[in-house]
C-alpha cells in the first residue's frame, strides 16, 4: 500500500462519506443494528454516533485501514459500549460461524475487491435469524446515469482507493446467498448523480 492509499484515501472517504445526504443515510439504517454487531468497512467511524446503545452488545468493526481507524479518535473514545477493532478486509472475517446477530456494511461493497467473497463470510458468522443491513451506492436505474457511471469508473476508482460507480449492489447481494426481505432507493440529494444512487435495506441468509 503506498502513501497515497495508506494516508490520503482514507481522509478523502472521511470527508466525502460524511456528508449531510449520507450521514442521514446512515441515522436511517444504523439504529436497527442489534446484539453482537460486525460492522464491515468501519472505516473511520462514521456510523458510531448513530448506534442505539440500548441495543449494542459489542461491536466488532472490521476494515484493511488501520489508518482510518487511527482518524476515528474521538468518535471511538468513551462509547457506551465495547468495540473492537480488526485491521482485515472485508473477505477475511475471523470470527466463528453462527457468532453475530447483526452485519451491518454502510458504503463498502462498492469499494471491497470481491464482494461477493465478503458476502459469503457476512453469512457464514450470522446466527440463525441474524440481518445482515445495509446501504450502499451503486449502479443507476436510468441508462443515461449509468452509461456516465460506466465512462467515469476506471478514473472514479484509482482516485478513491477503489470505490465503484457501477455494481449492481442488490444482485450482488442475493448471488451470495442472502434473501433480501426490505429494499429502497433513491438518488441522494445534492449529490452527484453517476455517485448518488442509494440502496438500503435488510436481508437474511437463505
């Protein structure tokens, strides 16, 4: 990893994935986490002020940037809750099968080399009637959106450590063994359009 992805990508994501659209993205879907939590892609912390405390029994946070973590600081401090915090990419969950209630991944999918991969090891660490929630961007419903997304991919993806445009982050999910059982969409306000196409929602392992 060089200086560039190790220190400047991940003070870009902080910026660019803590925008007032966004933030109200995650007070939607966050709060719904419950029990024992894997968050995928903590990043630098951005969903930790919307957590329920009531409902947290500890949070597992797993993300390849231990520098993004190291920016987390404050947000991290003095929680009401126990987290902790594992430096692995999302295709390398380390817990035991059956052993959370909760997956929560907010804006990761499109950045994770093989989700798909990920995915399946969400599933596998899921306890039987377990959720796996999430919200994502991704690929546009309108051709004109999407043959823009298409164009600006490559360019959009070596500048922000890999991000995706375009993945069909719904088909993704349920090719991976999840049944999604809530989804909605809509274009985030004040947000570039090839970038603002927003998924959430729930799914269950099949």
């Amino acid at each position: 990893m060089g200086f560039y992805e190790k220190y400047i990508v991940p003070r870009i994501i902080n910026v660019a994935c803590g925008t007032k659209p966004i933030s109200y993205q995650r007070r939607k879907v966050v709060p719904q986490a419950e029990g024992r939590i894997l968050e995928i892609g903590i990043g630098t912390g951005l969903n930790l002020e919307y957590y329920d405390p009531s409902k947290v029994e500890k949070l597992i946070g797993l993300d390849p940037s231990e520098e993004s973590w190291r920016i987390a600081g404050d947000r991290a401090k003095d929680l009401p809750f126990d987290v902790e915090f594992i430096g692995l990419p999302g295709e390398e969950i380390p817990l035991d099968a059956n052993s959370v209630d909760t997956v929560l991944v907010t804006f990761s999918l499109c950045t994770i080399p093989e989700p798909e991969k990920a995915l399946e090891g969400m599933r596998r660490v899921l306890r039987p009637g377990g959720k796996m929630i999430f919200c994502e961007h991704g690929a546009a419903p309108d051709a004109g959106v999407r043959k823009w997304q298409d164009r600006v991919n490559p360019v959009w993806k070596a500048v922000c450590g890999g991000c995706n445009l375009n993945r069909e982050i719904p088909s993704i999910i349920e090719s991976s063994g999840f049944k999604i059982g809530k989804l909605e969409t809509m274009y985030l306000p004040s947000t570039p359009k090839i970038a603002g196409f927003n998924y959430w929602g729930a799914a269950e392992a099949r």
